[in-house]
C-alpha cells in the first residue's frame, strides 16, 4: 500500500453520486451486524452459518470504488459517521489492486478477524485500516 500511497496526489474532492448515496442511505442493524442499508438491500444474503459476524459484515459491506483517492476519502467519512452512530470500534478496510478499489468495514470483535495482522503479506493488494482521526 505505501508504494500506491506514495503515488496518490493529494486531491480531495468530493465523493461521486453513487458514494454519497450509499452514505445517505444509512445503516440497518441485524443480529449484531452493522450493514450498509443500500448493500443489505442489494446482497439480498442473510448471515449462514458460514459467515461469523465479522465475515458477514465484510461480505455485505464492500463497496468498489474506481479510484485510491475517493476511496480514501469514503473509508475517512464513512469510519467517522459509524463512530458517531454506533458504540464500540469499527475497522474500515481499503484494499487497492492498482486498478480498482474497495472499501469494507466491520465492528472490532474479540475473537474475530478478517485481515492477517500482517498486511504486507498480501501481495496481490495494498491494505490500509482507517483510524478514528
């Protein structure tokens, strides 16, 4: 991720329609889970029992986005709208291909991960978590 960092102009616009209506749309809980209404709406998936809270969060809400620079700044709003609705920590999640985007969050589980706590082992992807401030 520092090589895809270290590439990106600081360029902060605003966030593409198609971003801040998912934004706008809000949040549903469900058993637990924090999910991003407009993506519980179109995963039409209920948690299995394959899926931990953690995993079902992940696998509803991941939003792709086009470039590094708006998904930055979408995992920066978006980490700062869940803090200010819902208690305990969230973990946002940008993964970047060198093509294409993606955003993910999850609330912060004792006992449950979705990322190595490595994130130089991926090589395939930057990972970068957004923190609080």
């Amino acid at each position: 991720m520092r090589r895809f960092l270290g590439e990106l102009r600081e360029n902060r616009l605003g966030l593409s329609p198609k971003l801040s209506s998912i934004l706008n749309a809000g949040f549903v809980e469900e058993k637990g889970c924090v999910l991003l209404a407009s993506e519980k709406r179109d995963c039409g998936s209920d948690r299995t029992a394959t899926h931990d809270e953690t995993g079902y969060e992940c696998f509803v809400n991941h939003v792709h986005v086009e470039s590094l620079g708006e998904a930055l700044e979408f995992a920066g709003r978006l980490k700062k709208t869940l803090t200010s609705l819902f208690p305990g920590d969230f973990v946002v999640i940008v993964s970047f291909d060198g093509r294409e985007a993606t955003v993910r969050f999850h609330r912060l589980r004792a006992g449950q991960t979705w990322l190595s706590e490595n994130l130089e082992e991926y090589r395939e992807e930057g990972i970068a978590l957004i923190d609080s401030d």
